[in-house]
C-alpha cells in the first residue's frame, strides 16, 4: 500500500560528458527547496540525484579524451557532479550512478521481465538519431541545417547534424499503450505539470505512438540485455529505472513500497521521456506510475538555451564564489516562474541581491537583533497589549506561512518566496512606522517599545524557518543569534507548517551578535 505521507523527489540524472553549468544547478535547487520544505514539514522526504553514464555520448566523450568511459565517468563524478551538490548545498539523500551494480541489476531484472511477459520483440529499424539528445527524433524535430551544416538535417535542439541509424535492434511494445497514457492524462490533469507541459504531451500521444527501439548493437557501453548480450540497453530506457532501483526496485522491497510513487522535476527537453516513455515502462511492468511530472523552463541566455556546446554554459562558481550559495539559490528560484523559461542576467543578480536579500532581509534581521541588544540587553522583549498594527503582522506571517505551504504543494516556488517575502516587506514598513528608536526615547513608553521589538523578533523567528530551503546558511545565522536554537532546537527540525504560529521564541531567551547575512558587494556588473 502506498506511504501516504512519502514524499520521494527526483532530479533528471545528469550527463557526465561535461561538467554541470547553472542549467543543472537550476534543477538541483528548485529541487532541493522542495525537498527541505517537505522534510520539515515532517512528510517522509527523499530526495534522489545522480548521473546518467551511459550511451554513446558519453563513449564518444571518454574516447576523444582517450580514457575509457568508467573512468571518465568516475572523473567528472568526483571532480565536477559531487562537487556541485556542495557549491549549491544540495541536501539530497542519495546519489545514483547507472554503473552502480544496484541499478544494472535492477535494470536487467526489469528487462528480463518485460521480455518475459510479452512486451518486447526483435526487429530492424533505420532513423534520424541525435547523439546529443541520445534519442531517435521525431519529424518535429528535424529541421534543416544553417551555416557549417546546411544541406544536413540537424536537430532542432542542438542544432548539430543527425546520424541515420539502421540496427537489429529490440523493441518495446510502447504503441499499446497509448489508450491507458491518454486515459492517465485525462484522469489526473495534475499528472503532468503545468497546464502547457500536459497539453504538449497530450498532442504528442495523440499523434500516435510508435514502439520504442530500447537496445544498441553497433557499441558496448551500456547495460547488456539480459537474454542476449550482443546488445546494450538503450540509454534512456537504462536511465529511467534509476527511479526505482534508487529505492530497492527488485531488492528490497519494503524500501520500494515506502518511498514508489515518486514526483520527478525535468526540464522541458526531457519532458517527454518522463511523461510517455517512462509511465508506459511503469504499466508494462505492473508499476504504479509518479504521482507527478513537473516540467520546468530553460535558463535562457541571449534568448537561446544556455548550453556548453553553444558556448553560453555559465559554470555555479563563478556565480556562488562572489555571491555566496543562498543568493545562487534565492535568485534562481524568487526570479523564474517555477514552469516557465527565464534569463538570466549579472545586473539582476546583482540588483536582487542588493534589495531584496541584503537591504530587505538581512538589513531587517541586523537592526532588530542591534535594537534588542541596545534596548533589551540582548534578549527578546516581551509583549505588551497588542494593538492592530502587531496583530497584522501575527496575521500576515500565518497567512504567509500557509500560501507558502499551498504554493509548495503546486510547485509554485517562485510563489511561495513571494508569499514569504510580504511579511519581510511588512515588518520593514512596520520597524519604519513604529519608530522604535522615537519610543527608545520615552520612558513611557518603554512597553510599547517592547512590544514592537518582540513583534519584530516574532517575525524573524518565522521567517528563518519559512526561508530556512531555499537560504538554509543565512537563516542559519539568523536562528543562532536569534537564541532560537537553545531556545526551540535546531532549526532544521522546526515544523515549517507551525512557522506562522506565535508566541514561540521565549521572552528572555538571549540573543547573540549577527554579522551581515549578506555583505555589501563591489562587483563589476558588467562582467
Ligand atoms: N541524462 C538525461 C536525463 C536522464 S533522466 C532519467 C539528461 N541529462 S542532462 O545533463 O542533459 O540534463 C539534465 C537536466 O538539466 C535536464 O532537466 C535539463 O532540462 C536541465 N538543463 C540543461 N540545460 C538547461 C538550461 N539551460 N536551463 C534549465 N535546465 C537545463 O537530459
């Protein structure tokens, strides 16, 4: 029986040809901000990420570097693709690699399965095939070459030529099961995500679907096929399974049933692997298909994919050694609808980062722990009568926390920031209306003063955990000199969906010093 409150999260396993550039890393963060925000609202979270090793680009790649392909592999994993999760703080929970023995077991099991019961034949297949997409293209995908390539076909992705591909090949019975994908659109229009991912998807099977050639004979690097080994299993259908042999699939099968059904973050190129391949391999072997697929945009530089191989590849370094991981992370998400493409730029970085994470947030949070400690000895006030102003704060963080929880269940991260950062703007404005140094000045008014500052360090106690996925090192910081952490624990472990509740930081909890969350940066916007 399905774990109702299993969360099981996947990023698209990553090509190992190259290294990652912020394409990747934009997939790995919008991911792990859900991850964390469902770990901490207490759902049973896992979260996977990984590389896709096999297949002929990589074998190319390896060759033309003049090393075998296990061991470039192994190279650009430990050199570039682990490294990455630490540049980004990555929080994921495990690591898959397709020439982990685990996987190339679980891939033979489920071969040899589908082979067994029927839905995979022997024939003899010429196509336009794609190296760089490792896929046979469909004709809307074919377009005519320009420049150094015209007079070729080039595929409208990588604008590179295509290789006419004749085999003996093995084919899965994908065509029957055309009916059953359309019934699984109709029924669950959340299946796939958003509304313009599952209309294209719905065009594309309606079309037709044609059976899927799923092994290779004119190469080696690849998982042999079960019942003959003169073959090597198709790369995507090998990279697909690592959703289920990351989880026990034909091993351990409690893991299985804990963490299956999984809900699967892809960019828009790979949507269709995700949404027809991958549910009609699920149905042939009797899986349950994901609960979700979530399509997300490209980054867009110069209005064209950003892409090593056109040269536009920005690698994360060169953004996170000036800017820090949380403003790499916070810019990403707050900046691109969640769905929809986005581009990037140095001068919006730079702005956002300037207004919204140092003057908006880690201004607020350094002068209400500067007031605290000049006026309260460095503890959080207490309150006083309340009156409408500080109600609409208590109100507005609880607001907040709950559209931010709704937001995350649609995934409308972008959303769920926004929602969040009204009550940053809100407490901004009441800090400038209540004019805490004016009351400082009074002694009568000295409960009033109290008043607004715990309202205020109320506040920021809720925002740390709000923004703890998507910023977890300055929020982080925060909670330290906040006192929160001996007062309530780590800040990993407080309950995101409690976070709009008040009245948690105890008055009297001591507070510490808190540097600047995000320093002044003097950078060459035009780089
Ligand atoms: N190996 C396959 C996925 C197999 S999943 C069973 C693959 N790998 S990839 O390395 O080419 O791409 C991985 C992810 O990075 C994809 O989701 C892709 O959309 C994403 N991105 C690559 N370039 C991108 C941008 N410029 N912008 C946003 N995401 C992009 O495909």
């Amino acid at each position: 029986m399905a774990n109702p409150s299993s969360f099981y999260l996947t990023t698209p396993i990553f090509y190992v040809n190259d290294a990652p550039h912020i394409g990747h890393a934009y997939t790995e963060v919008a991911a792990d901000v859900l991850a964390r925000w469902h770990r901490q609202a207490g759902d049973d979270a896992w979260f996977l990420t990984g590389t896709d090793e096999h297949g002929q680009k990589i074998l190319r790649t390896a060759t033309a570097n003049g090393v075998a392909p296990k061991e470039w592999a192994d190279r650009l994993v430990e050199s570039a693709w682990k490294p990455l999760l630490d540049t980004i703080d990555i929080s994921n929970d495990d690591f898959i690699r397709t020439t982990d023995a685990r996987h190339e077991e679980g891939v033979a099991k489920f071969l040899q399965k589908l082979h067994d019961d029927g839905h995979v034949y022997a024939g003899e297949f010429e196509a336009l095939y794609c190296v760089g997409c490792e896929e046979f293209k469909p004709k809307s995908e074919i377009v005519d070459g320009t420049g150094e390539f015209a007079g070729e076909k080039v595929c409208a992705i990588h604008s590179k030529p295509l290789e006419l591909l004749q085999e003996k090949n093995y084919f899965f019975k994908m065509s029957a099961f055309q009916d059953r994908l359309l019934a699984l659109y109709e029924e669950r229009p959340d299946f796939v995500q958003p509304a313009s991912a599952r209309n294209e998807v719905i065009a594309f099977v309606q079309q037709g679907l044609e059976d899927l050639s799923i092994s290779r004979t004119s190469f080696d690097w690849g998982i042999p096929i079960p019942w003959d080994s003169s073959h090597v299993t198709y790369v995507w259908f090998d990279a697909l399974l690592n959703y289920v042999t990351a989880i026990g699939y034909g091993q351990d099968d409690a893991e299985f049933a804990r963490r299956w059904p999984a809900n699967h973050l892809v960019g828009k190129d790979i949507l269709r692997f995700h949404a027809v391949i991958w549910p009609a391999m699920l149905m042939a072997a009797g899986l349950e298909v994901p609960n979700h697929v979530f399509a997300h945009g490209w980054l867009l530089v110069g209005g064209e994919k950003m892409s090593k191989s056109k040269l536009t590849g920005i690698a994360p370094n060169e953004i996170t050694d000036t800017f820090g991981s949380d403003a790499f992370r916070y810019y990403f998400m707050r900046a691109i609808s969640f769905g929809h493409d986005g581009s990037f730029s140095w001068e919006d970085l730079s702005a956002r980062y300037q207004a919204e994470l140092a003057n908006g947030f880690g201004n607020l949070a350094s002068r209400v722990l500067a007031m605290n400690a000049k006026y309260f000895e460095g503890r959080v006030p207490e309150t006083h009568d309340e009156r409408p102003a500080d109600a609409a704060i208590r109100e507005l963080a609880a607001r907040a926390a709950a559209t931010a929880d709704e937001r995350i269940s649609a995934f409308a991260i972008h959303e769920a920031i926004a929602a969040v950062w009204e009550l940053v703007d809100a407490l901004n404005g009441y800090i400038t209306e209540q004019e805490p140094w004016a009351l400082a000045k009074d002694p009568e008014q000295r409960d009033r003063l109290s008043t607004v500052l715990a309202t205020a360090t109320e506040g920021l106690r809720a925002l740390a955990v709000l923004l703890s996925p998507v910023i977890p090192r300055a929020t982080a910081k925060l909670w330290t000199a906040l006192g929160a952490e001996a007062a309530l624990g780590a800040l990993a472990d407080q309950p995101i969906r409690d976070a709009g509740s008040w009245g948690l930081l105890p008055a009297g909890t001591e507070q510490g010093q808190l540097a600047a969350l995000f320093p002044r940066i003097e950078t060459d916007t035009e780089k």
